[in-house]
C-alpha cells in the first residue's frame, strides 16, 4: 500500500489531500485501487512522517506487526495506524459481505475438492416421467404413505435405470445414484428385505395400476386403443424351482428346453403402451391363453360404435379362439395357420407396399371357398431369400447327418444295428423339423433283419422359389383394402420390440427368485418399469429421437451431481451441490420431451472449518470438569 496525493481546495485554500491506494494486476496492466480517502494528514502529522506511518500500516495490516522498538516508536504515528488499520478492516468486511451477498467468495484453489458424485440424469429423467404420469397423485388416491409412495416410486425407477437384484440395487441407491436425494427417500433405510416386500406391495396393487398407467397413457396422447396387440413370451429360471407351481417344462422361445420357465402374456397398443398382462404356468401353450385374458380385452373396449381390431400371430390363432373372438364382439387380423392351398386370385393386380426398411412387400387379396373372413396373399423378396437360405443350410446340415449314419455301417464300432439306426434316424429328424419331409430316407436290412447294411436317401421335392417368403392374411375387417390390412397386422411388431425392451433392456430374463410371490412380483416391477421407458420413448420417437431404451441410459448417465468443498479466506467450509451441465445429446432429450433439465441450480452450505467431532467435544467437556 502507499499514499497518493492531489490538490485540492477547502475555503478557498489550498491543501494535499492523501488517498490509502494499492496495486493490483489487471491482464498486462498494473491499475490502482483507492482504499481509504483519509483527506488533509498533514494536519495531524508532519510530513517527515508520512512515509513511516505508510510503512506502520503495511506492517499492522499485512504483517502483523503491532508492536516496534521503543527507540523509533512515534506515538502519533501509532495512534493514526491503528485508526486506518481498523478502518481498512471495515472496508473488507464491508466488501467481504457485498460480494456474499452477490454470490461472490474469496477461496483457497488448492484446498477446493470434490466429493459425493452421483448419477442424476436418467434418474431425473423418469422421475419427470412419474409425474407426468400422475404417478404420485395416484398413490395419494389409493391410500398410500407418502414416505412408502416415495419408495415405491424409487423402486419402480431403479428398475428402470439399473435392473438389477435387490441387493445390488441397495448398493446402487446408496453409492451410485442421487435417486434417494431427488425422491426425497433416506438412503440409510433401505434394505433388500425393504424392496422385496415393496415388490410385493406393488404387486398387490397390480390392476389398479394398470388401470391408472392406461388411462392416463389415453387421455396424455389422446389414444383410444381401436386396435390392440396380444402376444406370449417367456423366461426360463436358474434354478430347479421344484416347490413351484408356475415354474414348468414348456415350449421355450428361447431355446432354453434344459430349464423351467415361466410364461408373461401381454396386451399392447400400437404406439407400445402396456395394456394388460397375465402370467402363466410355464407349460401353458399360446392358444389356451387366450379365453382367460379375453375379459381384460372386453376392459378396453373403445368409447366409439367401432369394433376393436384384436392382431393375434399364427400360434393364437386357432379356428376355435378366431371364434371367441367373433362371439365377444371383436375384429382380428392375423397370419393364417399355414399355408392356403384351395385359393383363387380375385384378378386384381397386387398392391406394392413398402416396408419400414425400404423393401417392396406385394399384398393381393384372394378368396377361399367356404370362408366369410378376408384373405390375403403377402410376398416378401427379401424374406424368400432369407427362408432359401435357411433351407440350403437345414438340407446342407440334415444329409451331413445321413451321411455320417451311413458311414457308421462300415466302421469298426459303428451303429449297425437295424433298430439303432432308426432310432438315429428319428433324432435327426426331430432336430430338422423344417426339411425332413423333403427326404424319402431307405435302410436295407442284412437277410436276418438284425442289421442295417445300408443307408439311401432321396429329395423327393423342395420349396419352389416362388413359395418363399410367401404367406397369409386372415382379417375379418370389412371391406378393407390390402395396404390397410397389411399395416394393421404390422403392428405386431410393436409388441415384439416390448418383449424385446423387457427382456433385454430391464433384464426380466432370466428369474433368480426361487418362490412364486417373488417371480411375479419380479415381473410386475419390471412391467412397471416399462411403463415409464414406453412413455418416454414415444415421445421421443414423435421428435425424431429413436434410440432403445439402454442406449437413453447410457446418454443420460453423463449427468452427475457432484458437491464441491471450498475453504474461503475466513477459514469456513463451503459446499455446494450442483449438477453438471447437460451434453448436448443430453439437452436434446430435455428438450424433445419438454422437461426441466435440472432438478435444482445449486444447494449452499457454509460452516466454520474447524468444527469438533462428538467425541471431541466431549473429552474437552471432561477435561474441564476435572
């Protein structure tokens, strides 16, 4: 610090006029700051004086000298120091003070650290989505707690973002999520045996919920569910769930015969909202479902005078449920249960249709004697080279297998015997279902009938060419065109990208949950999960946004919250909790969807930096009383 002087004038007198200043760097600049405007000094002190009361202040204030040697000390000099010190003390808390107030704090670099770093995005993505769902309103209706309401919502959103075990999602809540802290759930409380009987709970409450998620899905996107979808999958089990009754041997989709299962039947919309859901015994076949779930369908009937369009695949479809159907007042579109051989063209020329890919699809509408339902003929170009090749590498595969039985005769330790290599034969049939009947297989028997001596085979036909990719319609819409038809029966492909989306992306496969309460309650909370993931991503395929579910948590898991710790120059701790600032993939979600982009901008703390522990404080307290 030092002095600066200018002239100035007071009654009509002259007199030097003294301002505190320091210098401070601005870019490549030096500048100067006036500190105090301390006036005429010169009529408290002698001018001989001033560069050393300028010294004492440099001294007191940034050094913290106060005391000097008796022999230089000056006592006015003393007296003004202390004074301008105090006044410069002021002025710091004065600007210390303006600059809080402004959201302004001097902090040490070198002491700031960060801690308490969560994942936020996609969890404040679905909590949006709750609310956007009236979820919370609903648990108010019906009763719930709100600290139970809170948790259940904390679970349903787990699932979503992290589909994980129970004991794992403990763990994720408390050390990877800001979850707890957006849903206003304490973290310390939850514990697995809490989640499995919520889990449960929820279950419970499964068609009151289902009815609430339909409902709403139909008045936020103006729905009114003309045409649904119903379709089976299942999940098989790790484990040899012998005390379960829905745990059953059964036909598995996906190729997992060795282990139990357990089948999910759903009811979807066109645009992928779940509907209802049923689950079934492991063996129960595709074409029994349906008279138990046909009730729920009556549930969604539309408000209109219209039929509803039930889409139904080959496997449902038996003669016996398309008459269910017919009798509880529903239209259908399905795939004919093979292929129609009595069948006329009408002599109209096929309709080219384009599917979602590009590929040309020719739709032409036949008659089939007898029938009062419509029929149509669909050839795919694309779909009869895929089923060609299938074949040649069935065929391929199948003679392979003959050969190698009929090599067997001629070597030493070989299956020779007659009815063993029948038997063989009857294994590799069953394993190429698809191509066996296109083969006339001959043993030659020796004289006894005990050996086989010989193997032949011949390709008695095959697929003509024209036959591939080739199948049936069945719908019994009136007066429909062929295009119309064809995209009504399309939409099954929605319930196969749920399927997909459930079993994939919230990991309802495979079921580790070793009683039937706990599968279904599994299953019913990966279902409810779903609803949120349908709702998002129907709004943002509606902005051009078409990414899977996994692929939406993986971009929104970029957003952390994270708490900053400073130390400012009075010596108090502060902590601020803020999240990141979205990417711009991130952003471009918020935005398709209209929400907010931040549960909150910042949260501030300020506390001295020195506070004892518990412990501290009181064997201080001891030690003052002994």
């Amino acid at each position: 610090m030092f002095f600066k002087t200018s002239i100035k004038q007071k009654g009509g007198v002259d007199y030097t006029h003294y301002r505190l200043c320091e210098s401070y760097r601005e870019g490549r600049f030096i500048r100067n700051r006036t500190l105090l405007s301390i006036g005429n000094l010169e009529s408290e002190l002698p001018v001989e004086k001033v560069k050393l009361l300028c010294k004492r202040i440099n001294q007191v204030y940034h050094e913290g000298k106060v005391f000097m040697i008796s022999t230089l000390r000056d006592d006015r000099v003393e007296a003004l120091c202390k004074k301008y010190v105090e006044q410069l003390h002021e002025a710091g808390k004065e600007e210390k003070q303006k600059k809080k107030a402004a959201g302004i704090e001097e902090v040490y670099v070198d002491k700031t650290t960060n801690s308490h770093v969560r994942e936020v995005g996609a969890e404040w993505l679905c909590l949006q989505a709750c609310g956007q769902l009236l979820l919370p309103e609903y648990f108010e209706a019906t009763g719930w707690d709100k600290g139970v309401a809170r948790l259940a919502m904390a679970q349903i959103i787990s699932r979503a973002v992290y589909p994980a075990s129970e004991l794992k999602t403990v763990r994720w809540l408390k050390e990877n999520s800001a979850l707890c802290e957006l849903a206003g759930v304490d973290p310390s409380g939850i514990t697995k045996d809490r989640l499995y009987a919520m889990a449960h709970r929820l279950y419970r409450d499964k068609d009151g919920l289902e009815r609430h998620f339909c409902n709403r899905t139909n008045d936020l996107f103006s729905l009114d569910d003309r045409i649904i979808i119903y379709d089976l999958t299942n999940t098989y089990f790790e484990g040899r769930m012998e005390a379960s009754r829905l745990a059953k041997f059964g036909r598995s989709k996906e190729k997992r015969n060795d282990a139990k299962q357990v089948v999910l039947a759903v009811v979807v919309n066109p645009e992928g909202f779940l509907k209802e859901s049923r689950i079934f015994q492991g063996n129960m076949s595709d074409p029994q479902s349906l008279g138990d779930i046909l009730g729920k369908l009556k549930a969604h009937r539309c408000g209109n005078a219209k039929k509803q369009v039930v889409v139904i695949d080959a496997g449902i479809a038996t003669t016996e449920n398309l008459g269910m159907l017919k009798e509880a007042s529903f239209d259908y579109v399905c795939v004919s249960r093979g292929k129609l051989k009595d069948y006329r063209l009408t002599g109209l020329p096929p309709v080219e249709i384009g599917d979602k890919s590009g590929r040309a699809i020719e739709v032409s509408r036949v008659e089939v004697m007898g029938e009062a339902d419509s029929f149509y003929k669909v050839k795919s170009y694309f779909k009869g080279l895929k089923e060609a090749a299938m074949e040649n590498r069935f065929t391929a595969a199948f003679e392979c297998g003959l050969e190698q039985i009929s090599a067997a005769l001629s070597k030493k330790g070989g299956t020779k015997k007659l009815e063993k290599v029948w038997e063989r034969i009857g294994r590799l049939k069953q394993k190429y279902t698809s191509v066996n009947r296109l083969y006339d297989i001959k043993v030659q028997p020796d004289p006894k009938g005990v050996y086989a001596t010989s193997v032949t085979w011949a390709r008695t036909g095959a697929e003509s060419g024209e036959k591939h990719g080739e199948y049936f319609l069945r719908a019994s819409l009136p007066a429909c065109d062929e295009e119309t038809t064809w995209l009504v029966y399309n939409t099954i492909r929605e319930v196969e990208a749920t399927f997909r989306c459930l079993k994939s992306d919230l990991s309802l496969r495979p079921v580790f949950h070793k009683t039937d309460e706990a599968t279904m309650a599994h299953l019913h909370l990966g279902l409810l999960a779903y609803q949120l993931a349908s709702t998002l991503r129907f709004q943002l395929k509606q902005q051009g946004i078409t990414h899977e579910w996994k692929e939406i948590v993986r971009i929104m898991n970029t957003q952390k919250m994270v708490t900053t710790n400073l130390v400012n120059t009075d010596d108090e701790r502060i902590s601020i909790r803020k999240c990141s600032t979205p990417e711009p993939k991130v952003q471009a979600i918020y935005k398709a969807l209209g929400y907010e982009q931040k549960p909150f901008i910042r949260r501030k703390s300020v506390v001295p930096q020195n506070i004892p522990e518990k412990n501290e404080l009181k064997i201080t307290q001891d030690i003052n009383s002994s």
